[in-house]
C-alpha cells in the first residue's frame, strides 16, 4: 500500500493540489492529514474539500484548528496584541467562507491517532504527544525530546508535523520518526534551503514486512497563482502573504508588520466586531 501523508497546508489549495496530483500520479491509495490544513492562506475551505474529495483515512487537529475555538474564548484573545487581531482576522476570513459541515468537521478532529496497518503499528501527531503547539519538537532539538514519544506511545513509526520541515530520526527505544515537512509553507533554518519553495509531503510504500520505499517528495506549484488568489479574494495580510509564499518569511510573529497592516486597514475595529458578533451568537 502506497500513503501519501500531508500537513500544513495553511489554506494553501494550490500548493496542495499540486501535492494530490503527484501522489496520485505515483498510485497513492490514500491520505493521511496531520493537521493545519486551514488558515493564513485563501483556500482553507477548498483545502478540507479536496482532502475529502480523495481517501483520505485520517485526519488530525493542529494548532491552527484550535484558534477556531479559542478566538471564541473572551479570556484568550487580547486585542493589544497585534498577533492575536491577526488571528482574529483570519478565523473571520475563514469563517465567512466555511460552510456547516466543514465546521463541524473541524470541531471533531483528533489531537493523536493510533493505529495498525499493514502489520505495523503507527502513532500520529501533529506535533508533541502532549501539545499541539511550541517548539519542543524542531528538528536540531536533543534527543531527550524526542524521546516523549517513547514514553507516550510503543508504535513502531511516529510521524508528526508542525515544524514544517522534513525529517527522519529515532527515539533511544529504536522506533522511527518522520516529518512529512508543509505543504503550504515549507521552513528551512538555511537561508539557501529556503528559496526552495516547492511543496512538501511524503511518499510511503508499506506492506507487511515494513517500509519498502520512502519518499520525501518536493513539488512545484504556481506561486503566482496563489498569490493573485489572496489578493482577489481580499485575504487580511495578502501582501505578507506574498512574501512569506515567496521567501518563506512567516507573519505570525512579526508584530512589527502586523502593527502597520492592522493600523492602515482598521483590522483591530473588524477584530472587535466579530469578536461581539461570535459571543452573541453564542449566548442567543
């Protein structure tokens, strides 16, 4: 059985289609999803969609699945802060696009998934075995941490995702580790590894007697076309959105970009608006 694993699409559809055509190209027989296929880019809802429309047999929750819940929690958002007006503005873009079962279906995702398949038992993650979030799991990190998948879990293959960069270790125990890297915003510590801006996923051959062929694929896809993609559809932040397509250079954290952008387009006023909206509905 050949198994195409993804992650980290961040609402990036065309980097994502071009990832399925190629897995499908080489005879995947199905998907398994680790989480963050929704916000920052334009296309989170026909990110869900096209995972759907395939066989796709597991689906994971990441971090950016939880802020469609946290933005929800008066006590978690501070609209001082200029990330988290960000983050507003993105669940407010995706939201007006989501339709009720992509919704619902995102309320159900898992945080871990385990199970056999092929004789070999697998442990799923999106990132750490007791946190979505943070950085415990980068690839130059120690040992020790990756060794917490040994204490949660006796899978033969752990594969997680999150950091957004590709991998293969083990823990001190002998299981394998993999990272299938993002499909929609690929990292690299090497200012040269960056400009690669293929999309990433991984091609894994299993039969009974293990992994016969692993495959950690990077694929072209048109920049362009996302890019033109953010701006038609009056993406927040489209213009830091070109960049980081085109470098690599993220937004989450540049607080001094997002100053400027929530500033010039009044996003804190829109923030608070659909913070209002979203606490009334819930209280009607």
């Amino acid at each position: 059985m050949k198994v195409a694993i993804v992650s980290d699409s961040h609402g990036n559809a065309t980097a994502l289609t071009s990832v399925i055509k190629d897995a499908q190209k080489n005879h995947a027989d199905q998907f398994w999803s680790l989480g963050d296929i929704a916000l920052t880019g334009p296309g989170s809802e026909a990110c869900y969609r096209l995972l759907d429309q395939i066989n796709t047999t597991h689906f994971l929750r990441g971090n950016w699945e939880d802020i469609y819940g946290q933005v929800r929690e008066k006590d978690l958002v501070n609209l001082e802060d200029p990330e988290d007006i960000a983050a507003v503005m993105q669940v407010r873009f995706d939201e007006l696009h989501f339709s009720a079962d992509i919704r619902k279906q995102i309320a159900g995702l898992p945080f871990k998934q385990e199970f056999s398949f092929e004789g070999i038992k697998f442990a799923l993650y999106h990132n750490s075995p007791d946190s979505d979030h943070g950085h415990q799991m980068l690839p130059t990190n120690r040992q020790e941490n990756f060794d917490l998948f040994s204490k949660d879990t006796n899978a033969d293959i752990i594969i997680y995702a999150h950091v957004h960069q590709q991998l293969l270790r083990y823990t001190d125990s002998g299981q394998m580790i993999l990272n299938p890297g993002s499909v929609g915003e690929p990292w690299a510590v090497s200012s040269n590894l960056l400009l690669n801006r293929r999309a990433n996923y991984l091609l894994m051959d299993v039969d009974n007697g293990g992994i016969s062929n692993l495959e950690f694929k990077h694929i072209g896809y048109n920049l362009e076309k996302e890019i033109d993609l953010a701006y038609s559809r009056d993406l927040p932040y489209a213009n830091l959105y070109e960049r980081l397509i085109k470098t690599g250079k993220g937004f989450t954290h540049d607080d001094q970009s997002l100053i400027i952008e929530n500033k010039k387009h009044g996003y804190r006023s829109l923030a608070e608006e659909f913070i209002s909206q979203i606490n009334s509905s819930t209280h009607d």
